[in-house]
C-alpha cells in the first residue's frame, strides 16, 4: 500500500496535467455553466457566484502602459489584489495564482484567459518590483498582468478598486495592510461571475469554472454519470 501511494504521488502531477488536457481539450467533454455553477454551489463552500458587472479600471502594468477591463472584453479574467511587502498570505495567494494559471496554460484556454493581479500599494510597488514579484513567485507574463496605479493618482486608488470588489485593505503601521483573500472571475462580457474566498478552495473547481466560462454556449448534458473531473479527482 505503502509503494502505491508514493507511486500515486509521483504521478499525480503527470496525471493532473493529462487529465486537464484531456478534459479540456473538446467542449463535448466539458460541463456547462449551469452544471458546474450547481455542482460547486453543492461541493466547494469557497464558492461564492455572483453575476452583476464588474468594477471598472484604468490601471498601467509595469511598463507604464494604460490597461483598462474594458481592453480585456472577450476574455475571461481571474483577478486579484495582492501587495509585495505582504510577510504571509499574499505570497501563498500570487503561488495560488501561478498553480492555476499553470493548469490552464497546458490547454487551450491560455489563449482565451488573462490573469490580473492588482497592487494594493501602488507607492511602494514600482514596475521593476511587480516584474520582480512576478518572476518569484512562478507567474507567466504570456497571460498575466500586474496592475498599479498611475503616477499623480492618489496612494489609495488601488485599496478603492479593491473595496468596489468587496475586498477591503486597511493599512496598518511598518506599511501592513490588514486584508482577506479573494480570487474574482469575470467574464467575456466584463461580468463578475465568482469570487472564490480564501486559499482553501480546490484549484482545479476554479479551472473547471472558468473553462466552462469559455464554453458557456453549451447545454446541460443530462447525463447521470460521473463526469470526467470526478473520475480525475477520485484518483487523488
């Protein structure tokens, strides 16, 4: 038993990376917006749906250039707020993000989902500093973007966006910021369609809610087997 479970974890990230080209690969092996929004309301309790429009920006990335959510309509975003002096849980949220992305970027998804990540201490986190944190921390510039505020724009424009998300940073002394964790999925049409809390949801519940995002013209299947994600995560 004891060879088969070091055996497993060996090839789980084989098999995860199989499984996820596999499964993704052919709509007619995805699940519905519709399925997956019931399946994770019943199974993942960091799951929060949400439909309403999201929060509009203009931000630069860390070559100064202007980036607005309007420019990344047609595209499904996963968005969140971090800053880099952050001790603990923004590091362990940016590897999150890294994880996720890596699993999306092995299908086809890469080329229909950008990753967003906005500093909340836009003083302090200067273009060369969000590349920096970026590279650390394992973050594809292929598909992600690291937000900050302009030049001349008040130090709180960022906390402000982040309020507008539901997510408030309250800073502290030495520069801390008290803050939760949320990841956002917004949709094509610049919708807000989640928030997945914390960093104990399952990585892969949100892969399978943004694929279905990218595939949301299709239909509940009305199958009673289990699907292909519940045959996958079974094996772990």
């Amino acid at each position: 038993m004891r060879r088969r479970a070091d055996v497993l974890r060996f090839l789980r990230p084989a098999v995860l990376a199989f499984g996820l080209t596999a499964a993704l690969v052919s709509p007619v092996l995805s699940h519905s917006l519709e399925e997956v929004d019931r399946d994770l309301r019943d199974k993942e309790k960091y799951f929060q749906p949400v439909d309403s429009d999201a929060p509009g920006f203009t931000l630069e990335d860390a070559d100064g250039r202007a980036v607005r959510l309007t420019d990344l309509r047609g595209k499904v975003v996963v968005l969140n707020f971090i800053y880099t002096n952050c001790p603990d849980v923004c590091p362990l949220h940016a590897e999150r993000i890294a994880q996720i992305q890596a699993m999306i970027n092995q299908t086809p998804m890469k080329a229909t989902v950008e990753f967003v990540t906005i500093t909340t201490d836009p003083k302090r986190d200067t273009g060369q500093v969000l590349r920096e944190y970026g590279a650390a921390h394992g973050l594809d510039p292929v598909n992600w973007t690291f937000l900050t505020a302009a030049a001349g724009e008040p130090e709180d424009r960022t906390r402000k966006i982040a309020e507008a998300y539901g997510l408030k940073f309250t800073e502290g002394g030495d520069g801390m910021q008290m803050h939760g964790i949320v990841t956002h999925v917004i949709d094509q049409d610049s919708r807000l369609r989640a928030r997945f809390h914390g960093l104990k949801f399952e990585p892969v519940n949100l892969v399978v809610f943004v694929n279905a995002l990218t595939n949301r013209t299709q239909k509940p299947h009305g199958h009673q087997e289990p699907g292909v994600w519940d045959e996958l995560k079974g094996l772990f």
